[in-house]
C-alpha cells in the first residue's frame, strides 16, 4: 500500500512540472544560416530594403556586416530588421568583431555594434534617420585602453526604469566582462513586455531593468513623429534590429524562443 501511495504521490507532483514541459515554447532559427529572408534592411538616407553596398551579407552560415564594398561611410548608419515584431520572448546569439572601423565613421564606433530590441517598424523611419527609437543591448570589445564591458544598454528615443527610478541617461554600463575583438561572445535577452528585461553574457545575468518607454523629450533619436501618429509611451514590443554602424561584425545562432 506504501508503494502504491507513493506512486500515486509521486505521479501528483510530476504531473505540474510535465505539463509545463509541454507547454514551453521551442527556439526558433530566426536566421536560416542562408539568406536574408525574415529580414528587412533600412539604411539612413535610403529607402526601405537598399542592403548599400551589400553591406548584410551572408558567407559560410554567418550573417555579416561588411564594410568592403565602401570608400567612404559617409554616415551610411544601418539595421537589419526583423519582418515581425515581438513582445514576451528569449532571444540568443553569437558575435563578434571583424576588421577596423571605417576611417571616416565617429570614434565611439569602434568595436561597437548591438541588437535592437522593442523598435519602431522600419517602415516608420525617417529617410534620414540613423538609429530607431528602440532600446540596445550594446556589443563592445576590447580597445586595449582598459575595461569596456559588453551588454550595456543604449537608449536611442527611450528611456526605462532600475529599481523604480526612472533613468534617462542614454548608457547604462552591465557588469560584463571585457572580451577581445576576435572572440565569439554568446549573449541572450529576456524580454517582457514593458515589466522586465534582462541581459545575460555567456550566461551570466549582467543587467536588469524595467518599463522601456518613449522618451517624451526625443533625446538621442526624435520620437516626435510617433508620439504623433499615437504611439504610446510604454514600449510593450517591437522589431529586432542588428546594427551595422560603421565597424564589421559577424553574427551566428540567432535563434528565439516565445514566452507566451
């Protein structure tokens, strides 16, 4: 009788733990290794789609951002633009740089370079515009200057909240590591809507904060024009976005996985 309680018992507390395995959403490949499809590009001064000078780029199952093509920058800032947008979800990738930046790009973009999350469409860019309002897990790498942590956030149009404070500076240091040029660096961010939003580095927690919404004010990047056609303040979701701003990179696994 002992044994068949136990049973019974334990088949009781499994059946929770089960059903959550179940229902648990899989990673998805959102880049298929192949080609562009998924993705959209939008390069400042150009129109909608452009990919200038084949700058993303697919070679040997890594999606890169090559400057090779190029004899001057000329402020060609760029993003490759998932064709959905996203709310609650994981999402995880490798990185690393590749080669010097452009001579003529600013200084900061040196071993620079990140992934958007909760950004505007691209369909609602300006022309002209160099980075969407969205918010930035920051990739960096090592200048040989001393510490220069990876996984920061950026803030382009936005602002966001620690610890119930609102912060409305436009970098917020992570307590990552510093990783040279060359090294594949594993990253993932959970994103949850506007509460939370979390950034690990080779599978360390790094940063946390909460309430992602517009920057009122319009610092950095102008968020005006959806302010005005009714955008709300709260940033619940949004397009991915990997950036090409004028140092190469290369991108690998990029792979997403739904929480509701």
């Amino acid at each position: 009788m002992k044994t068949i309680r136990g049973l019974f018992l334990l088949a009781a507390l499994s059946a929770p733990l089960l059903a959550q395995k179940k229902t648990e959403k899989p990673w998805v490949p959102l880049f298929n290794g192949k080609n562009l499809d998924g993705w959209s590009v939008k390069m400042a001064g150009h129109p909608l789609g452009e990919n200038v000078h084949n700058t993303f780029r697919v070679e040997d199952g890594i999606l890169k951002v090559s400057y090779e093509n190029y004899r001057k920058f000329d402020k060609k800032y760029g993003h490759l633009y998932t064709d959905l947008a996203y709310s609650h979800y994981i999402l995880r990738m490798e990185y690393r740089f590749e080669g010097k930046m452009m001579p003529d790009a600013p200084s900061f973009v040196n071993l620079n370079s990140g992934v958007m999350i909760h950004s505007q469409s691209p369909k609602t860019l300006q022309l002209a515009q160099s980075f969407p309002v969205s918010m930035e897990f920051q990739f960096l790498a090592d200048e040989g200057k001393g510490k220069r942590p990876t996984g920061n956030v950026c803030t382009p149009g936005t602002n966001l909240k620690m610890k119930g404070q609102l912060v409305t500076q436009h970098v917020i240091q992570s307590t990552a590591p510093t990783f040279p040029p060359e090294e594949w660096v594993k990253i993932e961010i959970e994103v949850r809507g506007d509460k939370e939003i979390i950034h690990r580095v080779n599978g360390q927690e790094v940063l946390k904060y909460q309430k992602p919404q517009l920057d009122p004010k319009g610092r950095v990047v102008s968020t005006k024009p959806l302010l005005k056609a009714g955008a709300p303040i709260a940033l619940k979701s949004g397009h991915i976005a990997l950036q090409a701003e004028g140092q190469g990179v290369w991108f690998r696994n990029i792979e997403l996985k739904l929480l509701k």
